[in-house]
C-alpha cells in the first residue's frame, strides 16, 4: 500500500497582510513638486504691522494680495481701488451725517460692482470686471466704509459673510451683496450661528475661500499655504480653525500618497508652530502610525519583530497598532521557516506568538496552519520511508513527531499502518511468505 503525500500551505494571516501592502501601494501619488508650508509668505509678512483698525489703504493692499492676481492684473486693481478710497475719503467730507454716509458707500460700491458670481472672492475681479460674491462685496463695503471713516466690522456665517456700521452705539447691519442692503433687517441671517470679525478678518476671507477652492481642486499644498496666510494675518479662533481643517488634509493627503516621512514631519512642525491641541497631537500620533506601519512593512522579519518589540516598549502605537505589527513579523518569520523547509521550526514561531497574544485571532489561526503544514511535512516523510518498504524508520519517524503532538490523528493513523506493516512483514520472516 502506498501512503499520498500533502501540500503544505501559506497561512491566510500572509496572504491578508500581502494583500494590504499591495493596497498601500496602489494608492495615488502626490505630485513631487507640491511643497507644504507652514511659514507665511514673505509678501504677507510685508504687510503693515498689525493693528486693530488698519487704514483703508493697507486693507485694499492686503485684498489685492490676498486675490492672488498677476503683478499687471494687481497693479490695475490698485489703481481702480485707490480711485474709489478717493471717492469715499470725500464722502467724509461731503456728508457730515454717518447713517447717510454709509447709504452711500454703498452706493459707490455698487458704482464698482455689477454682477454676482457665487465663487469670485477676489477683490480685483470686483474692481475691474465688476464680477462679486458676499465676500467681494463685503471686502470693498469695508475698505470704502473705512475710507469713509465709518466704524465697521463683519459678520461671518457658514456659507455668508457682510458687515454692520456703527454708528452713535447704534448697530446698522449692510447686505453688501445686494445694492439696497443698507440697513437690512438681516431676517433671513439671524437665526444662524455667526462669528464678529474686524475689517482684517473680512479680508483675510479671500484667502479661505481661495483655499477651499483650491482644495476642491486637490491642491492641498497651495490651500495650506493660503491658510497659513490668513492666519499670519488675521491670527484668531477662525483663521485658526481653518488653518487647522487645511493642515488635516494637508497630512491626510501626504499619507495618501504614501508620503509617510513627509506627512510626520508636517504634523510635528503644527504642533510645534501652532501649538498642542488634542486635533494636532491626533493628527501626529495617525501620522507617527503611518511612518512605523511603511517602516514595518519594508522590512525583514527579523527587523519587523525587533521595530514591533521597541514600539511596545515606548508605548509609541495604541495595542491595535502593536497586535498587528507583531502578527505581520511573526508570520513572516513563519513564512520563511517553511519555504525553507523548517515547518518545525515555523510550528514554534506561531505557537510563541500565539501564545504571547491569546486574544489574536489572526495569530491562533497562524498556529493551527503552521501546525498543520509540520503534520502534512511529517506524514509526507513517512509516507517517502513507508513507499520505499522501510518502516521501522518509518515508525521511529512517527513516534518522535508524536511526542509533540500525541493527539494527532494523522499521526495516529500514519502509525498504526507502519506498525501493521512492520508485524507483517515479521509474520512474511517467520512463514517464508511475501
């Protein structure tokens, strides 16, 4: 009787981790070029040192730089802007009454301004092509008002933005979006959660909207540095927290384009710059994760069970993290016991890990895989002595693989038939029969 031989196999655990690699792999790749600052721009830092109540020319200096407008596009637009704060600087002589000479800033603005457009922030669009949203509107209502000498101020909603006057303690509330907003009841607004904003923060408006439709766009990078922008100029609670949700992505993108270093090194430098909060400090330790995930993956087993030992030992990863990275470095040492041929060996690797991490499901299947690929490589030589007639190796075989596994029917069963051929052979001796 002839005795099949059985196949080892690779543990499913292997193959699922194989299979995520190639996963990480496969994911878009950022564009080499994009560069994530966290400095502002030296043309920002230029800007008149910050002040509570800037003069109606260094706000039309920061809208038009905040536009993002070529050097002949900005020039023109300085030019056309200078001309209205002319205009509006007379009004303050022309028109003693305040209430009045807020009636007609708008007026002026509406001079200027012709046709809304839901996505044209750009205070240049409106000076010269007469192109506005809420935030165009509001930016020029400011700059004018200021030129004016009125007391003015925003307010921002979530998708809304105009400003208020005030003038003798009383509030006058301008929807700049509409040229018979003077003084609007603001009914359709009030309802809403709002945030007050100085006439600075009205123009560092342009660079959030810019940013939120660059990021629209996937230029994370250049709606970092627009966010960066805002807040080096209008440094407060919304400036901050939209630099922040740019930041995020910012980190977000880099780790989906496996650009894990990079993504680590920008996380570390927000929480430095701007900071520790709990947002920035997750952020860094999801980043940190990355990094010792893409290490761990690049390297040998060996290398991946000494990385996984020193993350536990630095307290570095949650225990989701450290389970995971010692069940990858476990079954790669496994894996290249028994491609050597050691299912042994591979048999111990598994029973040492499973045992460490008794709540592992991946690493108790890992077990019983190494375990049953050592039966199949045992039953496999035996049944190579057995074929060849020689079962009293055969046997001693099986009885020495049973001392570590007694209760393996396999076994069991491999060495009943060479103890069966063994006495029959013997009984063949004694009658002189085959």
């Amino acid at each position: 009787m002839d005795v099949t031989s059985r196949n080892p196999v690779c543990s499913r655990l292997l193959n699922l981790v194989l299979a995520a690699a190639l996963a990480l792999l496969a994911l878009t790749q950022a564009r080499a070029e994009d560069v994530y600052r966290l400095s502002p721009s030296g043309s920002v830092l230029a800007l008149p040192a910050a002040s509570a109540e800037p003069a109606a020319r260094e706000l039309l200096a920061a809208a038009i730089l905040f536009s993002g407008a070529s050097a002949g596009r900005a020039e023109k637009a300085r030019a056309a802007g200078l001309q209205a704060v002319q205009t509006a600087e007379t009004l303050a002589l022309e028109t003693p009454d305040a209430y009045e000479r807020g009636a007609r800033v708008l007026e002026l603005v509406y001079s200027i301004l012709k046709r809304y457009d839901v996505l044209e922030s750009r205070i240049d669009s409106g000076l010269l092509e007469g192109r506005y949203n809420c935030v165009g509107s509001a930016s020029l209502y400011a700059i004018l008002a200021r030129a004016a000498g009125l007391a003015v101020r925003g307010v921002i909603l979530d998708d809304h933005a105009y400003c208020y006057l005030v003038i003798d303690g009383r509030r006058i509330d301008v929807e700049t979006t509409n040229p018979q907003g003077y003084d609007d009841t603001m009914e359709d607004h009030k309802s809403q959660p709002s945030r007050d904003a100085s006439a600075r923060g009205i123009m560092s408006l342009v660079l959030r909207n810019r940013a939120t439709l660059a990021e629209r766009s996937g230029n994370w990078a250049v709606a970092l540095g627009l966010a960066v922008d805002a807040y080096a100029y209008d440094p407060g609670e919304l400036t901050l927290e939209t630099l922040s949700g740019r930041i995020n992505n910012s980190v977000g993108a880099l780790l989906r384009a496996g650009r894990y270093a990079d993504s680590l090194a920008l996380a570390d430098v927000a929480l430095v710059r701007y900071g520790p909060s709990p947002a920035f400090t997750e952020l860094r330790n999801t980043a940190q994760l990355a990094v010792l995930t893409d290490a761990l993956r690049e390297s040998a087993p060996s290398e991946a069970l000494i990385l996984a030992e020193k993350v536990l030992a630095s307290g570095q990863a949650d225990a989701l993290w450290v389970r995971s990275a010692f069940s990858w470095a476990y079954t790669g040492l496994a894996e290249e016991r028994r491609k050597s041929g050691d299912h042994l060996g591979a048999w111990e690797i598994a029973t040492t890990a499973a045992s460490r991490f008794r709540d592992s499901k991946d690493l108790a299947s890992l077990e019983r895989t190494a375990r049953a690929n050592w039966v199949k490589a045992v039953h496999n030589r035996f049944a190579a002595l057995y074929n060849a007639g020689q079962y009293k190796e055969a046997l001693a075989a099986i009885q020495g693989a049973q001392q570590l596994a007694p209760e393996e029917r396999v076994l069991k069963d491999d060495a009943k038939a060479a103890e069966a051929a063994e006495a029959a052979l013997a009984a063949s001796l004694v009658t002189g029969r085959p």
